[in-house]
C-alpha cells in the first residue's frame, strides 16, 4: 500500500472519541490527510511510502490548537510586566502599537509566533489583530493553519485610522481571504464589549453572519469590565451582548473569567465557544476563569495563551500544565480538570471552539494530517505509565521532535523547515532594541 508518508514505531495518542492510545502504532498520510490510523500490521514491510518517520518509541498525537493569540504581539515580550490590565492595555500595550505597528513589524512578529508555536507543537492557532492582512500573508509563509480575524475597535487604530470604517475593513478582509487557502480561514474580532459600542458590536456580528465566519471577542476578563459594563447597561457582559443578539455557536469568547451560573446557562442555550487563557488571566490578575462550570453545561472549551505580551510564552504544554493544576488548586478537588480533559482542550476541543473539528483535533482517518511527534527519550519523560498524564504534566515545546501540517513538514528533527530562524530571531531582537531605545 502506497502513502506519501509513514509515521510510526510511537504511541499515537488519536484523542478520537474514546480516546485511543495505540501502542506501536502507524500513522498513514497521503495528499496531506490520514489515511490509515492502527497498530503496526503483520505486512507493515509491505507498506510503500515517500517519506518514513521513525518515532523511536515516542508518542505521536495531534497538533495543539491554540484558540487565542495576537501574532505580532510577541514583539512585546516583556515590555510592560506585573502590571494590572488598565494600565498594561492603555498606557503601554496601545501606544507601542500606535507607535510600532506597521505592515513590516506586523508582518515579523507573526513570523516570530509563528516559528514559536510550530517549534513546541502548535499547528493551528486563532488569532485577531489589525492590519491582518499582513499577519495572513506571514501566516502563509510559515505553513501553520489559522483562523484570522481583522480587529475591530471604536478608536483609530494600525490600518484603520478612521473607527467609522473598522468593521467594513473587517468585512474586506473577510472577502479577500475566505477561498484563498485551506490553512486560512478568516473571521472577525471585536476587541472588547467595553471598546466597542453596542452599534458596533451588532454591525460585525451582522457581517460576520452574513460571510458565515466566526465573531471573536474578549469577554468579562476582569472584575472591572464587568463592573463598567453593569453600570453602563445593568446586565453583565454576558447578558449585555446576549441582549445585542450576537451569541451563538459561531461566537467565541475568551477569558469569561467573570461570569455566574445565569451567563454559563446563557452560553450553553446559544451554544457559544469559550477560549480559556489561565496564563494571561493570572498573569493580570483578572481571576480564574469556571471552566470545569462550562465543561458539564456543554460549552466547547479550548486553551489559548493570549499574546505574548501578556503570557509570556506560546508553548502550548505549558499552558496544559497551569490550566489543569490551577483549577485543582481553585476547586480542593484534585480530580478536576484530568490530564484526558486538558488534552482535549488543546486539541479536538480546542478545534470545535473555532469551527475545525471536523477536519482537525484528532488522529482519525479522513482529517488533515496536522500531526506532531515527541521525543520520549529523557529524562523528565522517564518511565512513562500513562502517556496522557506525561503530555499535560511533564511535557514541555522543547520535546516536539517533528511537526506537520497537512502533511507537509513543517519540523524535522527540532528544525523547522521554510522559515530561516536565525534571521527571523535577529530582525526580532533588532526590533526589539529599538522599541527599548525610544520606549
């Protein structure tokens, strides 16, 4: 039997439906989807293939998905630390904006995400972000699959100068980008309930229902969000945009820290998809978010990190790690939030929160072969009883070995392949003198 590629001698970890976990196994792949997933057969010498992938006893699983990043925002790694979210946004996030963001900067710090995430396993991200015609084009480059969304914010801001025009230039984007690539899939982002008006809020809804795409927002990230938006309105932020009619199950949410049981009831009604940054959310001390609440109400939940100007890293595994020990520490009850429940969330949850379960997530014959391969041989990862246990507790980016992306290989042997890193990582560095030079 002919494949294109062949991945095998590790434990494909499939994360299908009742979680699988194939010893030995074989991981099939030709025109960039899976085509066979099971244990090493009796004729596997019969087995043709272009390319072999020797596991070397490792494990074998989908790549992450992290449904809540700003790409060029790693360009701010640790510009403005142990701040609380106000002063961080307003008096140090926007105006480095205001002041470095353009379509040459947009375009390296999503080269420099990009390269992050696929190094320590990412294959899929969500991002939302201005002038996102530049972080798509970078995105193309680097060979990740993304959901995008142009931002959406009632003040000037990078690409749209004039706040009368921001969800038409969202809309633009929409249209330029909805057939251009299988890894692309555009959406629309409104920053924030507390940044956008309720007009606003209701026209890019309306555009995005009219494309047909995902609306993205930030939603009851900290107490004083919440507080202004009661003291506005009267309804906390869940009820207020529920009000404005624009929660359903093409809406995702990330944070929802500050929510009780009549906005998760709200969320599971509308079916609304909820992406979890527990990083970023103890980082700005914006809380904790109930995210064992929204998984028995039945909301989707992913994990993102957030940008890297509020995490500060895109490593995946680390936020495994923090989102399951947080919410035991949170709750006194160690079994909340299992090792199975967490890798869910970083894969076949996370790619049902952002509308790409049916073609991602898993290892299941038919998706797309975003696959990843972890080397096992260390010491950290030494013995191995439960696999699942190691991938959320104990793994960290540095042990992804390979990475592919429709089938193509994106990282070879800790490698990545297309991008030249040495110059991506000294145009960052460049870049980032001299926003410390004039900061």
């Amino acid at each position: 039997m002919q494949y294109d590629r062949i991945i095998y001698n590790g434990c494909v970890i499939t994360v299908n439906p009742v979680f699988d976990m194939i010893e030995d196994g074989v991981v099939g792949i030709r025109n960039g989807r899976i085509a066979r997933v099971g244990k090493k057969p009796a004729d596997f010498d019969a087995y043709a293939a272009d390319d072999w992938v020797d596991a070397d006893g490792g494990l074998i699983m989908p790549g992450l998905v992290n449904t809540h990043v700003h790409l060029p925002m790693s360009l701010f790694r640790g510009l403005a630390d142990d701040l609380p979210l106000s002063e961080w946004l307003n008096d140090h996030i926007f105006p480095a904006e205001f002041r470095y963001i353009n379509e040459a900067s947009i375009k390296l710090g999503t080269r420099l995400s990009c390269l992050e995430m696929l190094l320590s396993g990412t294959t899929t991200c969500c991002d939302g972000y201005f002038l996102e015609d530049s972080v798509a084009e970078a995105v193309l480059e680097t060979g990740m699959r993304a959901v995008l969304a142009q931002g959406v914010i009632d003040f000037p801001a990078p690409g749209a100068p004039n706040p009368a025009w921001n969800v038409e230039t969202a809309a633009a984007f929409v249209s330029k980008w909805q057939d251009v690539s299988d890894r692309l899939t555009p959406s629309i982002f409104c920053h924030s309930p507390y940044t956008c008006s309720k007009e606003t809020l209701v026209r890019a809804k309306t555009a995005a229902v009219k494309a047909g795409v995902r609306f993205q927002i930030h939603v009851a990230e900290t107490r004083g969000e919440a507080d202004q938006i009661a003291g506005a309105n009267g309804l906390s932020p869940v009820k207020y945009l529920d009000r404005l009619g624009v929660l359903d199950e093409k809406t995702l949410i990330s944070h929802a820290v500050w929510v009780d049981a009549a906005d998760i009831a709200i969320l599971a009604d509308r079916k609304v998809n909820v992406s979890h940054n527990p990083e970023s959310n103890m980082k700005l001390a914006s809380g904790v978010a109930p995210v064992p609440d929204f998984i028995n109400a039945g909301i989707p939940v992913g994990l993102g990190t957030d940008g890297c100007a509020s995490n500060n890293n895109l490593d995946l595994f680390v936020e495994m790690d923090t989102a399951a020990k947080l919410h035991k520490v949170i709750s006194k009850d160690p079994t909340v939030m299992d090792a199975k429940t967490v890798l869910r969330m970083a894969t076949i949850e996370g790619a049902r929160a952002i509308g790409l379960d049916s073609r991602i997530g898993s290892i299941e014959c038919g998706k797309q072969a975003d696959l990843i391969v972890l080397d096992t041989r260390k010491p950290h990862l030494t013995p191995m009883y439960h696999p699942e246990s190691h991938l959320v507790y104990a793994v960290r980016g540095g042990d992804v070995r390979d990475v592919f992306v429709q089938g193509v290989a994106r990282v070879r042997n800790r490698r990545v392949i297309g991008l030249d890193e040495g110059k991506i990582l000294a145009e960052a560095a460049a870049m980032g003198r001299s926003i410390q030079q004039t900061d």
